[in-house]
C-alpha cells in the first residue's frame, strides 16, 4: 500500500487531492501539515511514496527543504508542487518534482499527476530471497501472511498453508521489507494487506486464510493503530 503527505493550509486544496487519491488503488494518508518541522519529522518517519507541496509562502525555501531530505533518505519521495503561478517550474523539475499543477487545483490536474507518478513508478511483485546454504527461495511478498521468530531463525508463513524457515532473525527481515509489513509484538510481522479483524481487548488480530490470530503488544501498538487507521479509512 502507497502513503502519500500533503505540505499545505488551504483547505479546498487537501479536500481535493484526497478525493481524487481515493479513486486509484489503496493511497493511505498521511496527513497534512504547514509547519516545516512537523512535515520533515513526518516524512522521515513514515516516508511517504508521494507528497505534495504548496511551493508559495508556506515552507521558507522548499527547494532547501528537498535538498536536505534527500541527506537523510536514499528513497525520498515523489514531489509534486503547488503554485500560484509557473515561475518557479524550472527550479522544481531540476530538484527532479515529478509535476508541477498550478494554484487553485483542479481534479483533473491532480488526477492527471497522479497518473504521472503511476506510470513512472508502477507497482512491480515484490520479491524476496531466503537463502539456506546453496538453496535459494525467492518469494513473492503478497503472498506472505506473516513471519514468526524462532530463537535466531524466523518462519514464513504463506497463503495456502506453506511454511518456510529462514536461517535469520526477525529483525533481518524487517529492514528488508515493504512497508505494508508491520511488527506487532517481539514475535511477530504481520502483512497489513491481509488483516481482517483487529480486537483491542483480547490484543489480537486476525488474517485472512490464517486459522490461528495473532497476539499484539503495547511496545509496538503504534504500530496497530496505524493498520487500523488504513483499513478504516478504506472500509465503507
């Protein structure tokens, strides 16, 4: 699942871009904010996929601001700027923005953005290799439901039952993975895109074609209350 973050204050605009991003597959929301600081501290956090950014009088030097993400992140996101007028478009595509809309937004310029971003960085199967001496295993994400730790090694458990082991600890795995994968408790990685019930009481939560629920702690409850705020906000 693609987060994407808004740097912005008018609201026509925020209302905009989310109701146009509800419309392509699954875009959480990060938020939005005006204040430099809370929007740095959020993409450093969260990293979003996509963000956009009123370039006019909001942050100081926007320019400056991307400059000194890209310090701190090797994958920064896409940006797409907002603006009264074109006269800062060169500056923008040469600190590679993706697009460039002008102020007030409109649907169709924003779909069309989006679009844009779409087609240059297209959702691809995402693998990963689990190798065990000479023998390599390489699986496709989606299909994991989730990884358990085992002492030093973890267990990947995969839709239709299967089980592989991996001869590393949990936290290997967790530094390599999508952020669709989430840690829930000391034992336990869950992939976000297959949760189907979240019981706050019983610190459990449930997944699809996974017979068994899977406990959650307080140490990583952030952690399940940003699932939570996904799929609420994708739910009817």
């Amino acid at each position: 699942m693609r987060s994407y973050f808004i740097i912005e204050k008018d609201r026509n605009t925020i209302q905009t871009i989310e109701r146009v991003l509800r419309d392509f597959d699954p875009f959480h929301f990060l938020g939005h904010t005006q204040c430099r600081e809370t929007a740095m501290d959020t993409l450093l956090k969260h990293r979003p996929d996509l963000v956009f950014v009123r370039i006019d009088h909001l942050l100081e030097n926007p320019f400056q601001f991307v400059s000194e993400l890209y310090l701190y992140d090797h994958h920064p996101p896409s940006f797409i700027a907002i603006s009264q007028s074109g006269d800062q478009a060169y500056t923008a595509f040469k600190y590679n923005f993706l697009d460039y809309v002008l102020h007030p937004v409109s649907a169709l310029e924003i779909r069309k953005s989006v679009l844009r971003y779409q087609k240059k960085k297209p959702v691809c199967a995402s693998l990963i290799c689990i190798k065990s001496y000479k023998d390599y295993q390489y699986l496709n994400t989606d299909d994991i439901l989730f990884l358990k730790a085992d002492n030093n090694t973890t267990d990947f458990y995969l839709r239709g039952g299967r089980v592989i082991g991996a001869f590393k600890t949990l936290k290997t795995f967790e530094d390599k993975l999508p952020k669709t994968f989430l840690r829930i408790h000391k034992s336990y990685i869950v992939n976000t895109a297959h949760v189907s019930r979240i019981h706050y009481g019983k610190a459990m939560c449930s997944l699809r074609q996974c017979p068994k629920p899977i406990p959650f702690t307080r140490t990583f409850q952030e952690n399940i209350d940003r699932i939570h705020s996904i799929l609420h906000e994708f739910s009817y």
